[in-house]
C-alpha cells in the first residue's frame, strides 16, 4: 500500500506487512504521545474533522493526535451546524472543504457515505466510522492493543483466541476488527451473541475464507472459559429503529468480577471500543472489573493516539521527519514517569 495521500477508508485496504508498517510507526510516535517530546513536523497542516454522529473518544482523539503531530484542527460536528441541512451533497461538501483542509477525518450515520465523500475530496479522508459499515481506524488500535497485551504475556496475534460479545450485527468495530484478524494465521474467533444480532453472514464467510475457525454460541459463560481476550460491544442503540427494540437485547451479556473469576483465564484481557454503556439495565462491563489489571480498555483510548498520528504521518508522508522536528517539553509533565502499555 502506498499511503502517501491516500484515502484509508476501509481496512480492506491493508495487507499484512501495511498493518506491521502502521505499528512500528505508531510505536514511535509514543514519547510525543507521552509529552516526552514535542514535534512540530506538521506544522501549518489543517486537519478538517468532519462528524455528523455523535462521537466523544475517536473526534477528540483525531483532533489530539494532530496536534500533538504539530498540526491544527477545524471542527464540524452534527447535521445541525453544517449546510448539509440546508440540502447541500456530501460531493459538494467534500469539494468545498477539502480546499481548507490538508487531511480530512469523517464521521457519518450512512454505509459508505465516507467513501462517497472521499471522491469528490481534493485531500485525503480518513473513515471515523459509516454507520454500521466500518470503522477502520478503531480495528487499527484494537488489534494493536491486542499486539501489546499479548507481547507483555510471551504471545503474539498468531495463534491468537478471541471471543467477540454483544451487537455484532450493527458493531461497526466487529466488522472491521475481524477483516484484519484474518490476516493473521492460526486465529479463533467466538461470536457471542442474540441470534438476531449475530455477525453477518459474508463476514463469518469471508473469515473461514481465510482459515479463521469461526465458532457461533449464544450464551456468555462457556464462550470465554479459554480465550486470550474478551472483546464486548454494547447494543447500538441508535441502529434501531425504535428504543423498545433495542432494549430486548440489552444486558443480556453483562460481564462482572464474578463471572470472569468463575470463567475466565487468569490473564484474559478484557477490551471494549467504548462508550461501554453503564446503565443498570445495560453494564456490559461491570465497574467492578476497574480494579482488574487485565482490563485494557483505557490502555485502548491511549493507543488509539499512537495509531492515529501514525496514520497522519504516512499519510501526510511525514513518518521519517518527526525527530526531525522535535524537541524537549517546556512544562510540567505528570506523564514523564508513565507507559501507555502497563
């Protein structure tokens, strides 16, 4: 893959060698993201973060990731503040920002509105996620914190057991993650889930296509008695016609100290894409599990950091330049003394 001014819209995209190119750049973006060090490689740069769906980690993130690269960022976020209300295109949306933008970050509630974005776009566009179709940029950081997780207990993505739990119909997340785990040899994957909202049918098919041996339950406890990792999803509220019908599904896989002691390994990590959905009637993830060193998901938040600046810096064609441009931190630093990785 050449990523100089390339679109990344779907991981599709990536063979296996561009996702190990993403990772060992990302891995040196960590003093920055640490505020170790400061850059300024893309300085002058405008990031155009365009989210038309209501998003809290992966726009500030976004945001964060560029700047932190030196750059500066100009925000829309929802319908209601964007002239799409008024009845303009996406097409002409694209060919009006993207001449006050160097890159461009998308969010959008439609299947593949970010790729149609994308071709009237004069700069390249980064997919934050299309409504239930994919979410490229979160299955980056998920499998690169399942490479760390693992790293840190002697193992590696081959040969990797993951159960994914919850709305795998709508989990944007689900769909792009498995496509990038079927790039990797010797992977189980167990999807746990209602029945009407198990993965799709092409994603199961295309994952035994490339040797994943794919196992379908629906109930928790038996699913994650030998797995590396727990992947949960909440229910997607908002892929629903109507609130009532989501609530037939949700809490039906809650995870909480009790069960993972009873169930689980124990160094099974625990991943969730976020928000994990607290209600009382929802808790997927139980707050007890917080004082669990294997819960990874806010390790998960930190490494998306890395994995976007990573993104803009190939992207951009900048990935060789960011010591170049560096220099030491001028304020106090309480990170100085941490690690993303535990």
């Amino acid at each position: 893959m050449n990523f100089t001014g390339a679109h990344i819209l779907t991981v599709s995209q990536f063979q296996r060698e561009d996702v190990d190119r993403v990772f060992s750049t990302a891995d040196s973006m960590e003093p920055y993201a640490l505020r170790k060090r400061v850059t300024r490689v893309l300085e002058g740069a405008i990031l155009g973060n365009m989210f038309f769906e209501a998003s809290t980690r992966t726009r500030v993130s976004f945001g964060s990731a560029f700047n932190l690269l030196g750059g500066e960022v100009r925000e829309t976020a929802g319908f209601e503040s964007s002239a799409l209300v008024k009845g303009e295109s996406l097409q002409d949306t694209a060919r009006v920002l993207s001449g006050f933008s160097d890159v461009i970050c998308m969010r959008h509630p439609e299947d593949g509105s970010v790729a149609d974005f994308a071709e009237a776009s004069r700069v390249p566009v980064i997919n934050g996620g299309d409504g239930s179709n994919e979410h490229p940029t979160q299955a980056l950081l998920d499998l690169y914190t399942i490479r760390r997780e693992l790293l840190d207990k002697g193992k590696n993505i081959n040969g990797l057991s993951i159960a994914m739990i919850g709305d795998l119909r709508h989990g944007r997340t689900v769909h792009s993650l498995t496509k990038l785990l079927s790039l990797y040899d010797g992977v189980r994957v167990t999807l746990v889930s209602p029945r009407e909202l198990s993965l799709p049918d092409g994603i199961v098919e295309s994952m035994r296509n490339a040797g994943v041996d794919v196992r379908i339950r629906h109930e928790l406890a038996k699913s994650i008695v030998d797995v590396d990792i727990v992947y949960s999803t909440r229910i997607q509220e908002e892929r629903f016609s109507n609130k009532q019908e989501a609530d037939l599904y949700r809490g039906k896989f809650r995870l909480n100290q009790a069960i993972y002691t009873q169930y689980c390994q124990p160094n099974t990590v625990i991943m969730h894409p976020l928000p994990r959905d607290s209600r009382s009637d929802a808790n997927e993830l139980d707050n007890d599990l917080d004082d669990n060193p294997n819960l990874a998901i806010f390790r998960q938040t930190d490494n998306g950091l890395l994995v976007r600046m990573a993104l803009f810096a190939l992207v951009l064609d900048v990935a060789d330049k960011v010591e170049k441009f560096s220099a030491d931190v001028n304020w106090y630093n309480s990170r100085q003394s941490s690690k993303i990785t535990r």
